[in-house]
C-alpha cells in the first residue's frame, strides 16, 4: 500500500467539491488554477462545469496547467419511458464519450439511472427489472461506440438510498456482474485494462459485506476510479452531506488497500457534495483540507 503521508502526489479533485465557494458558484477554470497552484495533479469534472466554461477552453486550460484526469462525470441516465428518450440518452452518452476523449480523461464514470421521473419527483412506474434492463441495454451500445474511441466505461455502484432515482446498481457485485456479461475478460498477464470497468466510491459502497471479495473479483483490469469522502453520522441530507475524509464513520485507509493490493495504482478522487459545511467554505480552505486529510486519513 502506498505511503501518502509526505505528499499529495495521487491526490484528485472532484470539481464536486469545491463547485461552490462560500455559497456562490465557482467557475471550473478557477477550480483549475486553484488545484494548480498547490500542486495538485488530477481533476475529475462535471460535464456541466465543462459546458459553462466550453470544452476547447477548458482542454486548453488543463494542458497549460499539467493537469491530468482522474476521471470524467458523468454518462448514464439510461432508463425511459419512450423510443425519443432512449434516442436522446444515446446520443447524450455519445457525446459524454467525445468530451471525456478530448479532454484526455482514463474513464467515463456511469451514474446508471434508475425509474424514469422519480429525480423530478413522480416516477413513470414501479418496475426496477425493466429500469435494470435499460441500463443493461444503455451499458451494451454505449460499450460498443466507447470501444471504437479508446474510452473505458466505469460503473459507479451507488449507495442503495438511490435505487429509485439515481442508480438502480447498488452494488459492487451488481455492476461487476454487468461487466461479465457485456465485456468477457481474458485471463492472465496479458488481459490488459477493461473497456468496461467500475468506479468504487467508499461513500457508497463501505457498508457492504461483500466488498472486500467483490474488490478481489474486479482485479486490476476492471478498477477504474477510485473516489474518496465520508460518512457522518447522523447524515443530514440523503445527497448534499457528504464529510471530510477522518470525519466520519468509513474506513479509508482499509478500503484503499484492498483496492491497492489488487495493482490499482491510480489516483485517490476526493468527491465531497456538501450543501451545508464545504461548500459554504472558502474553496481554497477546501482544497487545503483536502490534501490534509489526503495525508492522514485516506
């Protein structure tokens, strides 16, 4: 397991974290010269930061500045009710694929969907099989379009407090079970990284009882992301009350190093959504904490 006590070297941002500074939104380019100048090497950012700010600026923005990705978020959303909804996410997740190449990301991470209307507050129907088939379906075109341009597909599994609206894949062990079916793995030295892998938040996924053998089960070839926070209790907010890594309740460091111990060598992405704490903060207070807490708590 790699030492991170002397330096912040594998240390990535989530533009999540610091999207808001002091309650007021904050520009992706200035989330960039920030991590710049303390030496931060990986951003992961959203795609609407990136549209707000417009992708040939920001390319140009991370090549100046040496910045690499950790990843990129977010494709998915793949469940609907209709032939014009399946059209538009195809086309969306296309585009989600030609954004993450030009800006040079490892990865796509995949917020899969869940029942179609229940983000806006009415979900279209009850059926979790059907919404599960979409994704399973969304997953298998997308693959093949991702494949011709080089960009691996990561499933981020998340926490099962959004089965209904954000991701009906809730588990490490589901998502790798779609990874099987879609994206047979050869064995051995020479397998090589997966087109079709999984991002592994610990904010999602630490309770599970599976999650040491299902870590082993992807190997290095499928874990593609690895994202970092953590649990407070009591939590306040379902999505907006995430915590500092060493402020909660999730064993990093363990976690960290079943992950390692499999030959991921790849950068630890602090995402933390934080309405009420961090993204009331100064940015650069955040930032500051951030690779801090790198140090010594993840």
């Amino acid at each position: 397991m790699r030492d991170f006590s002397s330096d912040h070297r594998w240390l990535s941002i989530n533009t999540a974290t610091v999207r808001r500074s002091r309650g007021v939104d904050l520009p992706l380019t200035e989330i960039i010269e920030a991590c710049a100048r303390r030496g931060i090497r990986a951003i992961s950012p959203w795609r609407d930061q990136v549209a707000a700010a417009g992708l040939d600026t920001i390319a140009g923005r991370l090549k100046a500045n040496g910045l690499a990705l950790s990843g990129y978020c977010r494709g998915g959303m793949f469940p609907v009710t209709d032939e014009a909804g399946r059209r538009a996410a195809r086309d969306d997740n296309r585009r989600a694929v030609d954004e993450a190449c030009e800006l040079g990301a490892p990865c796509l991470v995949l917020v899969v969907g869940a029942l179609p209307g229940a983000l806006a507050g009415k979900a279209a129907h009850k059926d979790m099989a059907l919404a599960r088939a979409q994704v399973r379906d969304g997953i298998a075109d997308l693959l093949d379009y991702a494949r011709s341009m080089g960009m691996p597909l990561a499933i981020e599994p998340l926490h099962p407090m959004y089965a209904a609206d954000r991701a009906c894949i809730n588990t490490l062990e589901q998502a790798l079970d779609l990874c099987d079916e879609l994206n047979p793995q050869p064995r051995g030295a020479d397998a090589g990284r997966a087109a079709l892998g999984v991002a592994v938040d610990v904010y999602h996924v630490w309770w599970d009882p599976k999650l040491k053998a299902q870590i082993e089960r992807a190997g290095a070839r499928r874990l593609l992301a690895f994202h970092v926070c953590d649990w407070l209790t009591p939590t306040t907010d379902l999505l907006n009350d995430r915590g500092m890594m060493g402020d909660g309740v999730i064993d990093i460091p363990r976690i960290r190093g079943w992950v390692e111990a499999q030959g991921f060598d790849g950068y630890s992405e602090v995402e933390i959504f934080s309405a009420r704490n961090w993204w009331q903060r100064d940015h650069r207070q955040v930032l500051d904490t951030c690779i801090e807490r790198h140090r010594v708590a993840v």
